[in-house]
C-alpha cells in the first residue's frame, strides 16, 4: 500500500505531538481525522484551553475531521473512529488506549515514545534521562498492545545529550528527531518492510531498566545535601516545567519558595554548610553543596518573574549572613 493511500488516524494533544501531524501532512500522508484532549479550563479565569493539537488544526487545517472524547470507551466514539476506516493509527502523547480503540486498523496503531524503550517507560522520560545524568537518549516507535510502553518496537533513533541541556530544549530536539522517525515508519509500514522487535531483544542484562514516572511536587524539591551533579542535573531535568524549588531562608522573615531554571556546578573544597549563600549583591549568587558549589543563573521567586541573576540581585537585597537555601 502505498504511503499516499494509506487512511491514518492520528492521536496526541500537547506541544510534542505537533511536529509528527505537521510533517505527515507536509509529507502528503492521508490523515483522515485527529483525535485530542477536550477543552478545559485553565487560569485562575478559567479560560477555556484548546490543546495544541487542535490550534495547530483550527489554524491550518480547519477542514480535517477533529474528535475530542471525554471517555474513549464511549460507543458513539467508537463508532465514528470505525467510519473513518483507518488503515494505521498513529499516537503521539496521548492517553492509553483501551483495545477497542488500538485494534481497529488493520495495520495496528503505534505509539512515539521520548526514549529508547525499554529504558524509561512512563510518562517523563525526557525529565527522567536529565535528572539521571543519561549521556545519549533517543526517540521509538512501537505497536501499542495491552500494557504501557511494553510493545513491539518499529524503528529507533539515538541522540547524546549536552551537559548544559535542559528539558526544554530536548522536547524540542526530540520532538523534530520524532516527527521524522514518525514519518519514517508510516512509510515502512506502508512498504511492508518493518519487522516489529520484540523489547526484550534491546534489553541489556548487565543494565538495569529505568522507569519514568510522573513529576509530583515532592520530587523537584532540591537537596542541598547532595552531590553537586545531581543538583545540577535535576535542575535542568525539571526546567522550564515544573521547574526544581528550593526554599530561600531569611533571618525574621517567611520563608519564600524560589524555582531554579539554569544552574553550573564546580567541584571545589570548601567548609561551608550545604544551603549557604555567598553572593556579591550584583551578578553572582552561588550555593554551597557538600562538594562544591552551584552557581545560580535563572530563578523566579514565588510571585515573580523569572529572571536571570543579574536583574533578580538588581532587585531583591541577599545577604549572604543572613540568608541560605533549604
């Protein structure tokens, strides 16, 4: 079957699923309906949002069929999924789909995952990767099946990873670097030439699984007590979104929460306690770790901006005696 000919349901709501739409629909592929998020408030208006999947849709193609079911076990949903004849779905952050759902087309329904599966099943692998200090990562297609993150993998792509890189600037990498693979293996599947691979045949038994749970609050709070790395990589592992915290602690004062966003971190001896401030009041605010120091370069203190150090120390007096981190 050819790749013009080939009828494709496409699924996904956020930002990362943009780019795969975008280039199936540049590519000529015939995407013959989208499915996405229901509206929902948002804001302390409650303005409702529209995912970006259907901006990206209303905008430049405001005639392709759009379907946003609050419960995809609903009949109804079921059903119009079933008229629109899809010969390969195609899902890109989205929810789990029920087996009535994945099982209509007659090609499967395959998944773009933020990792090289099996490592970093779940839901934040591009959080996870970071906050672990991975050195390469990776994008994957696999056939969806029963359980999450557990099917038969399609095609893979492998990235390194910088060691100043945050999480926002792998979505964006991972997000082109999956479109193609997207791309790539709807052509694939469209030749009959793809040999779907069990996960067990990518798996190392001298290296362990690591998952990718979601972030909860309590996970982005910062340890001044552990090591410098660590602190560093979790920082940019959670920026921008949700962003790692800290509590900044002054004498006489409440304690205020600070979001990091950008930080370096030097290993240099020193006698200081973890949490200690020095700061010269003008472009340098750095903290104390048990083995060295990280230097703070964007932060956003709770009810304000974010901004770098610079204009936040312009604006907020720090004193080094009578301040610290906790």
């Amino acid at each position: 079957m050819e790749i013009d000919a080939t009828r494709i349901v496409y699924m996904g709501s956020p930002g990362f699923a943009v780019g795969p739409l975008q280039m199936l629909l540049e590519a000529g592929c015939q995407v013959v309906g989208v499915i996405t998020a229901p509206d929902k408030p948002a804001g302390r208006g409650k303005k409702i949002r529209h995912s970006a999947v259907k901006e990206y849709i209303k905008v430049n193609h405001p005639d392709l069929p759009l379907l946003q079911p609050e419960n995809l076990k609903d009949p109804e949903f079921v059903r119009v999924l079933e008229d629109l004849k899809p010969d390969l779905q195609v899902v890109v952050a989205f929810r789990m789909l029920p087996r009535i759902v994945w099982s209509i087309p007659s090609r499967g329904t395959f998944n773009l995952h933020a990792s090289l599966l099996p490592q970093y099943r779940g839901a934040a692998p591009i959080n996870h990767v970071l906050i672990n200090g991975e050195q390469e990562t990776g994008v994957t297609t696999f056939l969806i099946d029963e359980q999450i993150d557990t099917g038969n993998i399609l095609l893979q792509e492998k990235t390194s990873i910088g060691e100043q890189e945050t999480a926002g600037d792998l979505h964006d990498r991972l997000m082109a670097l999956g479109a193609s693979l997207v791309l790539q293996t709807v052509r694939g599947i469209a030749a009959g030439s793809l040999e779907a691979k069990s996960q067990d045949q990518f798996t190392d038994p001298a290296v362990p699984l690591k998952n990718a749970p979601k972030i909860f609050k309590e996970d982005c709070r910062i340890s001044w007590e552990r090591p410098g790395w660590e602190i560093h990589n979790l920082i940019r592992g959670l920026s921008p979104y949700p962003g790692a915290f800290t509590y900044l602690l002054r004498e006489k004062e409440e304690p205020l929460i600070c979001k990091i966003f950008a930080a370096t971190f030097e290993m240099i001896p020193h006698k200081d306690e973890p949490g200690t401030i020095h700061t010269d009041g003008k472009r340098r605010l750095e903290v104390a770790v048990k083995d060295g120091i990280v230097d703070i370069q964007t932060l956003q203190l709770e009810g304000k901006r974010k901004m770098d150090i610079k204009d936040f120390l312009a604006g907020f007096r720090l004193s080094s005696e009578q301040s610290r981190f906790s």
